[in-house]
C-alpha cells in the first residue's frame, strides 16, 4: 500500500473519527511537553559532581530539586514515569472505534485489503495524529518557556527555563512520541479482529480466577500483622525479619490490586445479579460476570496510582510527625529548632510526587473513559434492540453508571487502605532525641560523674491522614463521575434505531 493512500485513508472518517484523533492529539501533545521538560531538566549545565557539595549547585536556581547535580535525575525519572501512562492513553484511543470507522475497514476488507493492512490503517491514524499532537507540544513547550522564564527578588529561577533541550532530544521527542503512540496501539488492537462483514472485539470468556483475591485479602490484612509479628518474631531471628515480611505484603498487595482488578469486576457484578431488583442492577450484574476484564488494565493503572498516591500521603504524615518530634526533643535539650526551610524542602518535595500521583490518576480515569465510550460503541446494537423492545434510555444510563461504579467503590477503598498500610505496618510512631551528653571536660565524663545530663526522648504517634485520604478517594471517584457522564451522552446516540439497520 502507498504512503499516499496510507495517509489519505487514515485520515478519513465522521465526526466521531475527528474526536477521536483530536484525543490522541492532546494525549501525544502532553506527553511532548512532559519529554522536553525531562530534556530541559537533563540539559541544566553541571558545576560538578554531588561529591563536591556546594560547590557543585547552580545558583542561578531556586529549587533545589534543580540547583543540586544529586537530585536532578530523580526529577528527570519522575518525568520520564509520568509520559509513560499518557503516551498509553494516547495509543489507547485506537480502540475507540465508531460505526464509520468499523463500516470503513471492512469495506475495506471487503475489496480486498488483508488484516495487516487494515491494523496498518488505524495504526497509521494513530501516527498521525500523535505527530500533529507531538509539534503542537513542542511549540506549546517553547511558548510556556517564554511565559514562565521570570526572576525572582534573589534574581533566581524556579524552573531552568533558560536552558534549551539539545536538538537530538527535540528530534527524538517529535519521532518517537508517533511511533510508540502507533506500536501502542496495534498491540491494544490484537484483540480486534476486522472481518469484511464488520469489527469484532474478542471477548475472554473464562471467569477469573480465585487467587487475586486472596491476595488482595493477605494486602489489607498483611500490615495489621507485621509490626506485632515482626516484633515477636526478632527476638530469635532479627530485626531484618520485620523488613522481610513489609517487603512480601507489598508484593502481595501491589499484584493483589493490580491483577485482581477482572476478580474484583466479577465479585461485584455477582453480589449486583444476585441481590440487585431492578433492571438496571441486573443488567450490569450480568455484564460484569460476561465480560470482567473489560477496562481492567485501566482501572489496574487508576488502583496502581492510588496505592501510591496513599503511600506517599502516610509517608507524608509520618515525615511531619517526625520533623516535630525532632524539633520538640532538640528545644528540649536547649537546642536551635531544625531549619525550617530545609524542612519545607522535604515536605515540598513530598508535595512534587502528589502532583505526579494527581496526573498519573487523571490520565488513568481517561483511559477508563476510553475503555467505557469502546464498550459502548462495540454493545451499540446490542443496546438499541434493547430500546426498541421498550427499555427506557435511563434503565440503561443506569446500568453502566452501576457497571463503572461498582467495582471501582471497593477497588478505591482497598487501594487505599493497601497504600497507606504499608507504611504504617512499620511506621506508627515516630521517636527522637534521647542519650545523653556530657557538659564537662575530658576529664571530668568519666562514667557516673554528674557532668552527664539525659535527654528525654521524645515520642509521638504518626496520624492516620483520613483528610487527605478522602480527598484522594473522593476525587478519584469525582473524575469517575464525569466518566459516567460522558459514557451516558455517547449512549444516547449509540442507541439510535438505526444502527438495527446498519450491517
């Protein structure tokens, strides 16, 4: 097939096939902007080695996730981290077929085009689209480095605006953005099977097994036991037993959520088909239990983000308890209290990874949404015969309100109860200070002199953070809501009478 007709075929399509290439466009476009930002970071000139102290930090910054060589990369792999779940929202968006588009690849098919080259179509709309999205981010990078490249009283810079990426890296950014967009999505596209008659979606029919379960169970459960047992336990083996036994209920609990999200689905839908009454329950009860592993990587990435965004916020309050503590065991001994702008420092930088969290959940929730609008769009005949023999439009708006929301509700509170409880099997309580000194000379600190002064240790209890926990869950299920509706205005015109008449 020529590159010409490649292109001209790949860029056809309605209204639907716009809006389609227009959300691959903006996913490619936010990805770029990530990219150049990780290059500009990697581009800051270096002053020396983290071994040479201060000496090495450039000053003309005021962050020190900046100014410093040491921190840098992390900046730049926390980057890199989050381009990765939006250049998979951008290659994700190829599932959402429309009637147009399935009509066109199997006539496709039909005059004579093999399976390949129908993949190659779609693949190279996706391509296409991302490259539009990938110079559209590039010159969106360029116009806020212009916007936010201001000093501050110190004359510093927040953000290393004045450093370009290197012209390998812009190059890179504007090809590879494309080409993984389009590798994404022909791989999400296996399961699609276009045939001359029409588009079929493969469905796995195989009920999920039991295992993810129990080990979502040993997650929520695992950290109640640690910090007692790993106590009892160091007595005859060690301490690095407790650290062992953290390190396997994180395991459990991070493939328990991950891969128990179709478990989950399931669960769900057999409580909704078995104790639901009304159609609506019912109708998505069954759905759930015939199709488990619909949208469940995607709501494995949202329960993934959740974790740690849960993690993060213990991690947080445990950080907080334990700077007062410090600072209350050091005013007691006389001391000058901690610098509080180091202090700041790390809550800051704390802060900088919720952000991260926040984004990578927001482009979960739209590949949710991508999955739901493909669901919708694969069921549409399905859904208007169900219309046409009397069911109103809202038993079925309902239905897939209840199909999102339920399994998603629990999912959400294991997510978080995994997250935050991993921390806190090993971390309740934060100590500091404690000893003693001794306030005379060499000769006069010998054992038992009363030049030794104790210190008290002080000890205080790290605090569930169930504000910020909410907030997180809450949001989450806030985005999930707006998923909902737009999964309901794309019902109404699948559910139109005509699609009973379209081949």
């Amino acid at each position: 097939m020529k590159a010409g007709t490649l292109a001209q075929l790949a860029v056809a399509g309605g209204r639907t096939d716009k809006f389609r290439m227009t959300f691959t466009a903006v996913s490619s476009a936010l990805a770029a902007v990530v990219l150049l930002a990780a290059a500009a970071v990697a581009a800051v000139p270096e002053l020396g080695t983290s071994d040479d102290g201060s000496d090495s930090w450039n000053e003309e910054y005021s962050s020190a996730l900046i100014r410093e060589p040491g921190l840098r990369p992390g900046v730049v792999l926390t980057l890199l981290l989050l381009a990765v779940p939006v250049l998979f929202l951008a290659g994700q968006s190829i599932r959402f077929g429309s009637p147009a588009r399935d009509r066109r690849l199997a006539a496709m098919r039909l005059a004579g085009a093999t399976p390949g080259q129908a993949v190659l179509v779609a693949a190279t709309e996706t391509a296409v689209a991302a490259l539009l999205g990938s110079i559209v981010g590039t010159g969106a990078f360029l116009l806020l480095r212009v916007l936010l490249d201001r000093r501050g009283a110190d004359g510093t810079r927040p953000l290393p605006t004045d450093v370009l990426p290197s012209a390998l890296a812009v190059t890179g950014v504007l090809v590879l953005v494309p080409v993984l967009a389009a590798l994404i999505g022909a791989v999400l596209l296996r399961r699609v099977i276009i045939t001359p008659l029409g588009v079929v979606r493969r469905v796995r029919r195989r009920s999920p097994r039991l295992w993810p379960g129990v080990l979502i169970l040993v997650g929520v459960f695992a950290p109640l036991l640690i910090r007692p047992l790993g106590k009892l336990l160091a007595r005859w083996i060690g301490g690095d037993l407790m650290i062992a036994v953290a390190f396997v209920a994180v395991l459990l609990a991070a493939v328990g959520v991950i891969v128990g999200t179709g478990w989950i689905a399931y669960t769900a839908g057999y409580l909704l088909h078995r104790f639901g009454r009304r159609p609506a329950t019912l109708l998505a009860g069954r759905q759930l239990m015939a199709d488990p592993w619909n949208g469940s990587r995607t709501l494995a990435a949202l329960l993934a983000t959740l974790v740690v965004g849960a993690g993060v916020l213990g991690y947080r309050a445990y950080m907080q308890t334990e700077l007062a503590a410090r600072n209350e065991a050091w005013a007691a001994q006389g001391d000058a209290i901690g610098d509080p702008e180091l202090d700041n420092f790390y809550l800051n930088s704390v802060d900088l990874v919720r952000i991260a969290v926040a984004a990578g959940a927001l482009v979960a929730a739209a590949g949710i949404m991508v999955a739901l609008a493909e669901s919708i769009v694969s069921r549409r005949r399905t859904y208007a015969g169900l219309v046409a023999a009397g069911v109103p439009r809202r038993v079925l708006g309902s239905s897939i309100a209840w199909q999102t929301l339920a399994p998603l509700v629990p999912a959400v509170l294991v997510a978080l109860t995994v997250g935050v409880g991993l921390l806190r099997a090993v971390a309740t309580e934060a100590t500091s200070g404690g000893g003693a000194s001794c306030s005379g000379t060499e000769a006069e600190c010998f054992e038992g002199s009363p030049s030794w002064v104790q210190h008290p240790e002080v000890t205080k209890a790290v605090p569930v953070p169930l504000v910020d926990l909410l907030l997180l869950g809450g949001g989450a299920l806030a985005v999930m809501l707006l998923v909902v509706g737009v999964g309901l205005v794309l019902l109404r015109s699948s559910t139109d009478l005509d699609e009973l008449r379209i081949a």
